[in-house]
C-alpha cells in the first residue's frame, strides 16, 4: 500500500488547465448537478470536480494522516490508502466505504462529508452509478486539493 501504485511526477504535474474546465462547470451554476446524466458517469467530467470540491482538501496526502490516512489522488491511492482499503469496490456501491462513509447519518463522527448540502443526493447517486459501471479512473488523471485548481 502507501505511494508506491502512484506515479511519482505525476501529482507535481497535474493537469489543472483540465481541472479548471470541469470545475468552471460548476461554478457558472452552483446548483450543478441537479441530476444525474443520462448515459454512462464519465470520471474527467462527472465524478472528479465532485471529488476534489467534497473531498480532497482532507484527502491530498499531506492532509491525509490526520483524515483517516486516506488519499484520493489516484486510482492506486484510492484503492491502496484508509484504515481498511479498499474504499471502492469496483461494480458494488453498497460495499464500498466511499460510499458507506457518506449515508451514515450526519452525526455519526465518520459521515462524509461532514456537512452534507441539500444537493448531495444527486452528487451521492452519481458517485454510486460510478462505482457501479466499474469506478473506471484513467491512470493519467490525478486529484488535487482545491486551493491547487487555479482557474475556475
Ligand atoms: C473536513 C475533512 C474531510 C472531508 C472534506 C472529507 N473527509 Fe473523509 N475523512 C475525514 C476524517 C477525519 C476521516 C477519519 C474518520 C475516522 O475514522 O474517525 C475520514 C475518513 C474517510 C474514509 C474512511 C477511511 C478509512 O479507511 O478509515 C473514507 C472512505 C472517506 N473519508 C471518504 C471521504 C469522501 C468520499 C469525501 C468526500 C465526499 C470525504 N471523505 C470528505 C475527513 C474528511
């Protein structure tokens, strides 16, 4: 486990110009996604901004350790990091703790996100249909902590 299933220059040079397009997407219309797309989930397009706008502030590996020793940067990381990895089971949403983790009620002291908006459903179903298709996550794309995107 650990860092070892990441490509070690990849996470310096992260595509952020692509970042900022998928992201730019959601700024124009806060209330994005307000359902979930027809067709199959696209990772690039549907799952990562939702990923590094919810979570990956806590889950970048410098803020990992005091955040459960997850990381959400890679696939491998994705896969590999946590206290019981892994945390996608690829084609069962119902046993993957990234999903797990975020429909426990919002008290319990693991819900993820800790505060969850009144959009998170659809955000939730299609974080589902993800993993469900198969949690496919091109090689090439990594996640970074939000203050990292530079244009939205
Ligand atoms: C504000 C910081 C924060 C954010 C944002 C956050 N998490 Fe977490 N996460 C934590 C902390 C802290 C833990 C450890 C909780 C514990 O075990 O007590 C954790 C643990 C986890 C775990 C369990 C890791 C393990 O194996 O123990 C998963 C899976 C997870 N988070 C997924 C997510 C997902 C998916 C998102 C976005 C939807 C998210 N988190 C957003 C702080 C955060």
């Amino acid at each position: 486990m650990g860092l070892s299933g990441c490509g070690d220059g990849s996470y310096e040079s992260a595509d952020r110009s692509e970042a900022g397009d998928s992201l730019a997407w959601i700024q124009g219309d806060p209330t994005w996604p307000d359902k979930v797309p027809d067709g199959p989930i696209d990772f690039k397009k549907h799952v990562r901004p939702l990923l590094i706008i919810n979570c990956l502030e806590c889950h970048n590996r410098e803020d990992a350790p005091r955040n459960g020793n997850f990381i959400l940067e890679t696939r491998a990381l994705a896969m590999s990091t946590g206290s019981a990895p892994p945390a996608i089971i690829p084609g069962d949403p119902d046993k993957s703790p990234l999903i797990t983790v975020m429909t426990l009620d919002p008290l319990h002291q693991q819900a993820m996100p800790p505060a969850p908006d009144k959009i998170w459903g659809v955000r939730l179903e299609i974080l589902r249909r993800w993993i469900k298709e198969g949690a496919l996550w091109p090689q090439e794309v990594t996640l970074v902590h939000p203050r990292e995107i530079t244009a939205w």
